[in-house]
C-alpha cells in the first residue's frame, strides 16, 4: 500500500478489525519510510447484477427499484419499512447467488411475488396485477382464487 504522505510502497498492519457485520475490514497501517499511519478498507468487489428486460434492454440492478415497487404493492398495508428493506435484501442476496452477471426481470417478479404472498395477500394481488399485467377482473379473481386454493 503507498503510504499518502511519502508515497512510499513499504508498510506494516498495526491492527485489523472487521467492520459492518464482517464485510469490510478496517487496516491501521504505518509507513516504514516516514513512520505516518493510516487507515485503509478492504472489501469484496461484488460484480454488478444487470437485468434483461422483457423488451431485450440491459440495465443495473437497482435496489431503490425494488424498494419503490415493492413499496407501491404495500401502501397504506401494515407492512413496515424495515420489512420492506429486508425483503429486497432478501431477493438481492439470493439473485446474486443464482446468477453471475445477468438476471431475467421475470426471475425478479416471481422472487417478489414469492415473498410478498407471505407477507401480505393484498400487497401480493397488486403487485400481480402490475407485474403480470391484469387486463380485466377475471384475472384479479384468478389471482385471488389461486391463493385462497393454496
């Protein structure tokens, strides 16, 4: 590491700690050439997930998306916001276990669809009927009786 004062590439570790639930590790380190100390960052370098679109676009695996999609389906619900950062965290975890580089947005959907019928029927129905794109009440009904069915 090249010390910010000298620039000099030689220097020893005084203490390593872990940091945010063990994802980064936080280096006290000092200059063997001028004796200055300080501080660097560790972490894994996650490759970014991208989503295939239905229409063949590419674009960068948005937590806040999900987050305000998710959030839409739970208005006025009695689903708290924690549960909704967990739920995203939750699908983000296992998507970038399940997939390399590229996700397909179906695989999103079903994953919130998944989680949101155990958290909240009616948060699951709408987010239904944006997601698989309801055209009349049939489908609602569908819908419904298919979770009344389970």
């Amino acid at each position: 590491m090249r010390c910010p004062r000298c620039g000099h590439t030689e220097d020893k570790v005084i203490d390593s700690r872990a940091s945010r639930a063990g994802d980064i590790i936080r280096r006290r380190r000092s200059c063997e050439g001028c004796g200055h100390r300080f501080t660097t960052r560790e972490e894994v370098v996650k490759v970014e997930l991208h989503v295939i679109k239905r229409d063949g676009r590419h674009e960068e695996l948005s937590r806040e998306k999900l987050i305000n999609g998710v959030g839409r389906a739970c208005e006025k619900r009695p689903v708290s916001p924690e549960q909704i950062e967990a739920l995203v965290d939750g699908i983000i975890a296992e998507l970038e276990n399940e997939f390399e580089r590229e996700v397909p947005s179906e695989r999103i959907g079903e994953k919130v669809m998944e989680r949101l019928e155990k958290l909240d029927d009616v948060a699951y129905v709408r987010f239904a009927s944006v997601y698989r794109r309801f055209k009349d009440v049939n489908q609602f009904l569908n819908a419904i009786q298919g979770m009344v069915n389970k």
